[in-house]
C-alpha cells in the first residue's frame, strides 16, 4: 500500500501543507474563469458593455476584487460578487485573465476625437498606460475596452466616486490645466479605435 | 472532492503525484478521444458542446438539436415590449461548428443507457460514451382548467418558449385598444427565470405606458411573494404609478386570489380563486417540468432531473448527464445563466471523466439582471459553491444579493447597460 504511505506524506506531513478539504474545495483556476465569461466575455474577452478581464494585469485584478470586496470600489453588481471569493480564489483567477490575450471590442467611435485623443493620450497617459493602452504598468487594459464602460469609469473617478491614484490625479488635473472636459471624451474614443 | 478512499483506489505510487497536479490544475491535458453526444441546443447544450471542445479538442462533440435556430428567452421581454427585434435574440449554430462541434437538426426520440445510444425521429442513431442532455422545460398542460397547448398556439400564447410565441404575444400587444387590459399568470411550482414574469409586466408596462396609457396589466400570482420583488416594486411605483388609482400594473397575490384555476379562450376570461377577469390579452405561463426527452429516457424523479451537482451525471443511468432547466438544481434558479455555467461545470467533469481523472471541484455563479423600465436595470448575483455531503448547490455565505434598495438611478442605468452588456456576452459565449 505504497499509495497510503504517499498520500500520508503528502497531505499530513509536508509538501503541500493543506488538509484534504482545504485542497479539493479549490476549483482550478480556469474553472473559476469560466464563471465570470457570460457577464465579461469568453476568456475575458467582452463584445459589449461590461470590461474585458484578459490580458489585465493580475495585480490589477487582484486590487480590483479586494476593492469590490472591501467596498472600496463601488460597483453595481461586482462588490456582491467579489465577496464569493477567497483571495487564494482572487489570485488565480487574476493569473488566468492576465494569461489570456484580450481581443479588442469592435465599436464605432468618432475618428476626429480618436485623433485627438491619441495626442492626448501620448502626452499624459502613456507613461503609466504604455503602447497606446494596451500594455499597462499600471492599471486595467484601456485600448479595445467598452466605451460605455471607460465613460463610466471616468466619471466615477472625476466624480470621487473612485479614487485616483496620485500619478493619475496629477496627470488629470495637468491635462484640464490646458483642455476642457471634452478631452476624456477624446480619450475614450482614442482607446475605442484601438481594435 | 476526492475521497481518501477514492484517491487510493485511483492513484498507484508515483502516479498519485499526477493525479493531484491535474486536480489542482485543470487546464488543457492531453486527449481523452471519445463520443460525447449533446442533446439539445439551448444555452445548456450549446455551452457544454463548445466548452467540452474547448476542454479537449481529442473528444467528437455531436449537438442533436431539432431546430436551426434558437430564440433566447432572456431578453425576449424586450421583444414583447417593442424595445428589440426577434432577430436579436435568434441565433443559430455555425458559432458551434467553427468550434468542430458537429450539429445534426434533428428530433431525438430514444435514449438507451445500456447500449449506450440515441436514436433519433429520422431513424439514425448515434453512439455515445458520454451523453449531456439539457432538453429545458416542458409545460403541464391541464393545470388550469380550459387550458391546453392547442390554446396556447391559438389565442392564449405562453412566450414562455421564445420565437413564434414571443411574436404572437406580441402582435396582441399591438393590436390590443386603448384601455385594454393585459393578464399575466404566473405559474405554480419551480419555473424558468423567476423575475421573468415581472420583467414581463414592467416592459408591457412600459409599452402601455407609451402607447395606450389607459390600458392595464394585471399579474394573477399563483405566489405570495417573488424574486426581487421589493425592487420590482419600487420600480413600478417610479415609472407605472404602482400603488395609485392609475397604476399601469397591479399585483394579486395567491392570498388575495391571483391563482389562476381556469381560463375560457372564446371569452377571454381568466378564473381567479376570487374574481373572474375578463382581458383583452391572456398571458398564461403554465407550470412546467423538465423537457419531454427526460422523461422518455427515464431522467426524472417527480418533475425534474437528479444529478450528481459535481458533474451533472443522472442519478437515474450513469453515463448520462442532464444540466440546465430540466436539472433539479434546485440550489440555482433555473435561468440562462445557471445553464450556461452549468454547462461549462458539467462539460470540465465529462472532459476529465473521459480521460479517467477525478474532476476537479465545481464553482458556479448566477447573475440574472431584469430590466423595469428603458433606463432601470435590477440584478441579482449569486457565487455558488458545492456541498459534497449533501449534494447540493449553495450559495457562498456573506456574498451575492439583489441591486441595493437605495440604489442611484445612475447605479440603475448602469445596470440597464449592463444587462445587455451580459445579453451580448453569454449568447457570444454559447453560440459565438
């Protein structure tokens, strides 16, 4: 019975360090993902509305569910959510989204603003935003997102409804030092182009 | 989860090591090869085809499904409301076929588990290791008296099954006066979409509201309460004067009549425990039961399926999965949603099963958004997680709920955006 004596070894001594329950009441990561597509798109991928979560930074993501959790974040339906899961959960699902390669939405957008925006965009948000939105340092995935979700979230964070971290306040407010408010518009459609 | 006696019986020395790794991982492995035949082609059949694919690409994926479209019922009270074209909510299965699922239209008429094979109504008959059935509802006709499915299809559509339905209810709609008045009955026992009927009433409502501001729609509960019926209400109260002498909706409990007992499609009248109504349009939602392929193979237990919620294999044959609707999830309601996540549980489950793993453990969600009005969505969202000793589905504590009572019209708006948002992903995610 060499099996007992590995299983044994495995579960009540070392190597894994977990009890029998704690390690099988984990789904797997893509079965965790797999959840979120019906609202947020196959792999991550939304065609609509609601933000697309592949290709995310996992750190991005993990912030993001904690937020909801807390209620740091105010949301709709994601504070409800988030709350279902652990953050052993939080972290394997941020590695699987961070994993897939987002598809960009296909949207109509206004091509003149897309021109100004992406003049915009290259003088205030692409240090932190890099490669036109698509590869963040920081932050979620901008370029090929829902502009109806960018418009929302926008207004959350000049509203105060979301917090700006201090490098994006700064850039906000330098950029409505010598633009009026019409440039966020700019911006959104400069990242609704991205496809 | 696997047993302590399981994981011996399955494992040997070294190859424990393995079969831990799968479990824990659970992406892409190698092939399993095999038949999985899929019967049915709604959300549950749809998504479990495409996903068993996607799972493993070794595995030969048939969809049995009769017909070369389907009409969503989610959103289709959007249809009835005038707010949305029937061809937004019709897909068919090209989608599923990109993804090398091969889909044959087609009536199945037998299931036999011992030999493991389905026949159909144009005699060919398919093989299977695996099947996964997700056949969706089935009304129970002669609940009320009077009532029958040739009335159904004649003067007193459900809509309950969207397509022709939807569009007959529809025309009523728009051929109804002025100061007409519109009867929805709810049906008894576990149905499809629970907020479906208050959604119904709210976008009619809406439509009256538009059109012919004199008329009414009454809701003839066979219930006393109902799913997010404090937000319904509060929605109605906003935008259909809920509550006052004008409203455009009014509500009769169980306990103040609203079961419906008959119904005369030449007067147009319905039989309340109380009153007798007489409309202009009758909407019956019969009770329901799981779709008749379950019965015929044997799959039910009362009016519903018995599944194992790990992996959606019948409790009645082995080999045999059932998930969507026609399941007795019960932990769950029976909504597009829970069929789609459902599907993708079940198909992870028979992708392992087939290449002889433990499957990994289920995780399961359910969000179902209701739209009161152009501008007013409402949801309710639930993480779900399983219990192994009891077999059951439940909700992860201290999580999920409805929209907040004291939600901004602006929080409302959003979710209106969202629910088509959601409309527009899950359906790419079945058929896409």
């Amino acid at each position: 019975m060499g099996s007992i004596t590995l299983f044994k070894k495995m579960v009540f001594a070392g190597g894994l360090a977990l009890s029998g329950a704690a390690w099988a009441a984990t789904p797997s990561a893509v079965m965790l993902a797999n959840t979120c597509a019906a609202c947020h798109g196959t792999g991550g991928s939304s065609v609509a509305q609601i933000p697309s979560l592949a290709g995310a930074p996992a750190e991005y993501f993990v912030e993001s569910m904690k937020a909801f959790k807390s209620g740091a974040r105010k949301a709709t339906v994601m504070d409800r959510v988030a709350k279902g899961y652990s953050d052993e959960e939080i972290a394997l699902m941020g590695d699987y989204f961070a994993q897939q390669q987002q598809i960009p939405m296909k949207q109509s957008f206004d091509q003149a603003k897309a021109g100004q925006g992406k003049r915009l965009h290259d003088k205030f948000c692409e240090k932190c935003h890099e490669d036109g939105g698509r590869k963040p340092d920081q932050g979620g995935i901008l370029a090929g997102q829902s502009m109806t979700y960018l418009t929302f979230s926008m207004a959350d964070f000049l509203s105060g409804e979301r917090t700006m971290d201090k490098d994006m306040k700064k850039k906000v407010d330098e950029m409505f030092k010598s633009n009026d408010k019409s440039s966020v518009d700019a911006l959104i459609h400069f990242y609704g182009s991205q496809q | 989860m696997i047993s302590r006696r399981n994981f011996i019986k399955l494992s040997g020395g070294a190859v424990a090591i393995g079969t831990l790794a799968g479990c824990a991982g659970g992406t892409s492995r190698s092939g399993a090869g095999g038949k999985v035949v899929v019967v049915g082609g709604g959300p549950g059949g749809a998504t479990a085809a495409k996903y068993l694919r996607m799972a493993d690409p070794s595995i030969e994926v048939t969809l049995i499904e009769a017909n070369p479209r389907y009409y969503t019922c989610f959103m289709s009270n959007e249809v009835l409301g005038g707010d949305r074209t029937l061809d937004s909510i019709t897909f068919g299965y090209d989608g599923l076929r990109r993804h090398g699922v091969r889909v044959v239209h087609d009536t199945v008429t037998q299931i036999d588990p011992a030999s493991r094979k389905i026949m159909t109504q144009s005699g060919q008959t398919f093989a299977y290791d695996r099947a996964i059935v997700s056949p969706g509802i089935d009304f129970k006709w002669g609940a009320i008296e009077g009532h029958s499915a040739e009335l159904a299809e004649s003067t007193i559509p459900h809509a309950w099954k969207a397509g022709a339905q939807t569009v007959a209810l529809h025309k009523q709609l728009l051929d109804m006066k002025n100061g007409g008045t519109v009867v929805i009955a709810t049906p008894a026992g576990a149905f499809r979409c629970p907020p479906g009927p208050y959604e119904r009433a709210s976008l009619i409502a809406q439509y009256l509201k538009r059109h012919k501001p004199k008329s009414k729609v009454i809701i003839m509960d066979a219930g006393d309460k109902f799913a997010k019926q404090g937000l319904f209400m509060a929605g109605w109260k906003k935008h259909y004067g809920y509550g006052t002498d004008n409203s455009l909706i009014e509500w009769v409990s169980a306990a103040q009549g609203g079961k419906v007992e008959g119904v005369d499609g030449s007067a147009m009248t319905v039989q309340g425990a109380v009153d007798k109504i007489k409309a202009d349009v009758i909407n019956i939602i019969p009770p329901q039961k799981a779709g008749k392929i379950a019965f015929d193979a044997g799959l039910t237990d009362g009016d519903w399926c018995p599944v194992n919620k790990k992996t959606f294999e019948s409790k009645k044959h082995a080999g045999i999965h059932v998930l969507g609707d026609a399941s007795n999830s019960a932990g769950m309601p029976k909504s597009g949603y829970s069929a789609n996540v459902q599907a993708k549980v079940c198909a992870m489950a028979v992708a392992d099963l087939m290449a002889g793993r433990e499957p990994g453990f289920p995780s399961y969600m359910n969000t179902c958004y209701s739209v009161v009005a152009e501008d007013h969505g409402i949801s309710v969202s639930i993480v779900y997680t399983f219990d192994e000793a009891k077999n059951e589905i439940i909700g992860v504590k201290g999580a999920g709920g409805v929209t907040p009572a004291d939600a901004s019209a602006e929080a409302l708006r959003r979710e209106a955006h969202y629910a088509h948002g959601w409309f527009a992903n899950i359906t790419n995610d079945i058929f896409g």
